[in-house]
DNA sequence: GTCTATAGATCGATAGAC
DNA sequence: GTCTATCGATCTATAGAC
C-alpha cells in the first residue's frame, strides 16, 4: 500500500475514534511512522485531507450499499444488511462512522467538504427509499409507510444509534435502538 | 445574572454551535467581555467547565420534561411536546442540543462527564418509555411496540435527525426525520 | 473577582537539504 | 518523497498586582 493510502486509513481511523479536530499530523505521523513534514507532501493543508477523506468514503460506502443491494433477495434483507453495516462501523463502541463523525464537526469545514457530506446523506437517502419500496411490494417489511419518510427516518436513526452507543462505549444501546426497525423486516 | 451563569450560557452556546474543542477560553472572554484569565476564577480548567455544563444541562432538562408531563393530556401530547423540544434546540439548523454535542466529542471528556451524559440518556430513555406506555393505554400513539425499545428508538431518532440537520444546515432535515414518529401521534 | 503578563505545550504549516 | 529545523499562532493554565 502507497504512502497516501496509509495516511487517508490511519487518518479515517483517528477522525472516527477521537474526531477530526482531536487529532493532530503529530498523531498521524505516529501512527503512519513518517515525520510531520512528509504528510504535508501528500496533503499540503488539513483541509485537503479532509475533502479526501470524505470523497474516498462517499465512494466506498456507495460501493457497499451497492454489494448489500446485489446480494438481498428482498427489501428486508437489504434493510438488514444496511443495519449491519453501520452496526460493523461502530466497532464494539469505540468509533463511529466517518459521516457521523464529519457531521459532529461540521464548523471545521469547508464548502467542498459540507458538499460531499450532504451528497453522502443524500446517497444514503436514496438508496434507503429503494429499499423501503422493494421491502412494500414484496412484503418483506412490516408496515412501510411513504417511502421517503422511511428512508429520512431510517437515516437519522441509525447515525443516532451509533452516537448514542458511541457515547456509552456500549454496542449493546445500537442493538436497542434498531431493535424495532430490525423486527419490521422479520 | 452573575459571572458564573453568563459564561455558563455562553459556553454552551458555544459547544452547540462548534463543538466542544472547538471553542476557547479566547473566544468565551470575548463572548463574556472579561478576560481569559478571570474565567479560570470560576472554571480553574476546561474540564470543570464541562462537568458544570452537563450536570446544569441535565437538570435543566429534566424540568423540561416535568412541564411537558404536566401540560400533556395524553402520551400523543408528550411525545409531541418532546420532539418539540429537540426541535426547538437546533436554532434553525445553527447548533445541537448540548447532549449531541457531547456524545460527539466523547474523547474529550473524563469520567465524571461520561457519567452525567449517561445519566442524561438514562433520563430520556425512562420518560419516553412512560410516554409510550400511556400512549397505548390511551391510544394516543399508533402501534406501540415494547415502550422501552420504542423509547431507546425514539432517543436514537431525534439525535440523529439533529446530527442530520446540522450537517445540511437545514432544519426541513429534522422534520423529514421525525416525520412519521409524529404521524403517529395523531 | 478581575486584571496584566507570561509560561509551557501543541497546533498547522513552511524552508530547504538530501 | 522524506528528512531536520523552525516559524508564528493559539491553546490551557498560572503568578501575582490591584
């Protein structure tokens, strides 16, 4: 793996444990093992890092919703598959995901950064109403309302589960949360 | 008002709209109009400031659910009154309420503050559970499932949909995240 | 209780050798 | 592309006069 691809993982790492402004290129260099200096090479302002932090994981989330839509048969088992993603991102309670984690921070950032943010919510949001409208037609979850709904209700469920879980350092309170949502798709 | 209370509200004024570690004993001198130094008086280190934020926040916030309590006929009303409340303490869309924001910036915080935001969650889960469990004895809320997973549901949902809706800058978030919560009450 | 002054650490960022 | 060295700003916190 190059260089840039340590720091952006270490970097992603840091920003979802601790939050982007609790962490330093001090940090960074500690983790990755090269000096201060070098990572300004890669990413001349903490800005660009973090315009390229949350570009990489637009992308790479988009990519595992799009995994979790091929491999459901049903809209439940893509609702499940998406409960468990971000359930995987919590990692036992110590981290959040990188949306919650920008979003928390939002006043350190710039327009661009603000921007792939939203988009990022805005893709979530899509996806999840797909989702909401295969699991009506094909019955596969309880109860569905205006699909839309679902999806904007469903998002801000689950980034509230990983924050209040987060906070307690107990997975088990992201369990309790979705446990309802989770039971709909039975 | 006296010194302490004015840069208790200043200060969380400021955690909500930047963050705890965004803000600075700088930027609450010139929000309080004394100087850096005479903050240390009443708050020797930024770690009794947060203490002294969470624990009044808390108790604060518990009186606001006694009135809601008190002012509501049904549990319908209540949660109403709640998801209100939540709603009220975004500014438009220009900050959080003090518990997002310290869920956020968990890292920051030692011990004794962990405990009063837990406290905190604790407190919200108890009161929406008993909201729940009146809204189905008096049938003021469809379809109630187990009250305290509706609670911890409900707890999740509105944090996140205020997380969601800082993020956009947007207040239309927080109403298109608790939308269908609300349908529900009527 | 508020002030001036400053300590000591850390921050993001840059210059320039190799 | 990585390094040593350092800059100027800012941070939390303290000392001591008033």
């Amino acid at each position: 793996m190059d260089t840039r691809d340590a720091l952006l993982d270490s970097a992603e790492q840091l920003v979802r444990s601790r939050g982007f402004d609790a962490f330093s290129y001090a940090d960074l260099s500690a983790a990755v093992g090269i000096r201060k200096a070098s990572i300004h090479h890669h990413f001349p302002t903490k800005a660009d890092l973090a315009l390229a932090l949350i570009v990489r994981y637009r992308a790479q989330f988009g990519d595992t919703l799009g995994a979790i839509s091929r491999k459901s048969a049903t809209g439940g088992a893509r609702l499940r598959g998406y409960l468990d993603a971000y359930r995987a991102a919590l990692q036992g309670g110590r981290a959040v995901c990188l949306c919650v984690a920008f979003s928390a921070g939002r006043e350190s950032f710039s327009d661009p950064v603000l921007a792939e943010l939203d988009g990022f919510h805005r893709d979530g949001a899509v996806w999840l109403r797909e989702t909401f409208a295969k699991g009506r037609e094909d019955g596969s979850i309880k109860a569905v309302g205006e699909p839309s709904a679902e999806a904007d209700a469903t998002l801000a469920l689950v980034e509230g589960a990983q924050l209040v879980a987060r906070a307690a350092g107990d997975i088990e309170r992201y369990d309790a949360a979705t446990g309802l949502l989770r039971q709909r798709t039975r």
